[in-house]
C-alpha cells in the first residue's frame, strides 16, 4: 500500500467532515502540523473538536481554524499566549476541556494501545476530579481518566521512511507520538523522506503500523519565545 502522498491536500482527501474528533501533534511551536492545519482550513471542515497540548498561537497552528471559527472544543493542557483562544472561550464562543499535561498524554497513548480508561492520581481534589469515578488503592484516591480515541490524527515528524517509521526531534516527540497512535487514521507530515531501510531501527521513535499516509514539505521554524542578551 502506498502511504506518501505529493502535499497535504491530497493527504486529506476524503478525511474530512464537520464534527471530526482530531488529535493534533505538537508542544509549543515545536512539532506543529502546520501545513495540515492549513489545508483543513482551506477545506473549510468545521464543528471540530481538536486534542492538542496547546492551541498554537494567533495566526499560526490551530490558531488559523479559531479565527476561521472552525474549532467548537479544546481540549488542551495549555492555552497561552493565543488571544483569539482567550477571547472566544471568555465570551462562552468555544469549549474547553482541560487536561493536565501528563495525563492528556496518557489518554492518547492509551487510546493508541486499546485501553479504553486507567486510573491517576492526578487532579484529585481540583475541579478536574468533578463527575469522574473514585477509587481507592492502598488507601490512595484516584480518578478514572477515559482514553481518546480520534477520528483523525494529524503529526509532524523530523524524518519517515515511505512505510511511515518516524523519526521526531527533541520537544517534538512529546505529543506526536501518542497523537499518532489514537488516531483511526493518521497523516504525518514530514522534513524529509528517506529509502525504507536507512533508519537505524533503535532510533525510530514510531512504527509505521500507526501511519496512514504522509508526505514531505517546506516547514517554518518559529521561536515561541525569544531571548537576547544585550552585548
């Protein structure tokens, strides 16, 4: 089966819907999907529900689709430093789940291996807890957290070979990996594609049996932060 497609457009067709559950890739700047991202808001799909640690920021990452108001929910760990994202939820425009950062991690991983729910104690006694089952072991409380299971997820990787083995670079194998595993169908897109066979198998960070389809593009490298010091 062939799964590299010429650009992102091709990648989606026939993916997309209104009210898709979609797992994005990505912490900070680092890792984002943007030509994915770009190509679901040249699509026009809407009522999406999103899953990523952060919402990018304004004119950049899922920070495209809520101005385009193409996103109805978030569910996130961090909403920082987008005020498109501020300005839509305070205004009751936009749902927002929140999800410590470690456990919004585990409920994809855990998607991604068939587990459909695993206990944590992480959020017990904080409004996160509120309507989640408890349960005791050894005199510990902890919460059921349920795993995500997305209709599609959408991943950014350093390196792939053309059956889908990924290579990520330093912060962006934090989220990408679990994101590409609880996605029914998932598409990568890609720095660099290179013959089946040139990965050193210990230095591939995700197996191809996650991936649908990929292919390769222009990626901007953006400084979520930048720092100077004067001379």
């Amino acid at each position: 089966m062939n799964k590299v497609y010429d650009n992102a457009t091709l990648a989606l067709e026939g993916l997309l819907q209104d009210g898709l559950l979609i797992a994005s890739g990505g912490f900070g700047l680092c890792g984002i999907p943007e030509l994915l991202i770009q190509g679901i808001k040249e699509a026009g799909t809407k009522d999406l529900t999103f899953v990523s640690n952060n919402a990018g920021v304004d004119g950049f990452g899922i920070g495209i689709l809520l101005e385009s108001r193409q996103v109805k929910k978030m569910i996130s760990s961090y909403v920082g430093e987008n005020a498109e994202f501020m300005r839509q939820y305070l205004a009751g425009e936009l749902e927002l789940e929140f999800n410590p950062q470690g456990t919004l991690a585990e409920r994809m991983r855990s998607a991604g291996c068939g587990i459909p729910g695993f206990y944590t104690k992480t959020g017990v006694g904080t409004v996160i807890a509120e309507g989640k089952e408890h349960k005791e072991f050894n005199g510990e409380t902890y919460i059921l957290e349920e795993g995500i299971f997305a209709d599609l997820a959408i991943v950014k990787a350093w390196k792939a070979d053309p059956t889908g083995n990924l290579v990520f670079r330093k912060a962006a194998r934090n989220f990408n990996p679990p994101a590409a595993m609880c996605g029914k169908v998932c598409v990568v897109e890609v720095e660099e594609i290179v013959e089946t066979g040139s990965l050193y198998p210990d230095s591939i960070h995700l197996p191809g049996i996650y991936v649908h389809r990929l292919f390769q593009g222009e990626h901007e490298k953006r400084i979520e932060q930048r720092t100077v010091q004067e001379a």
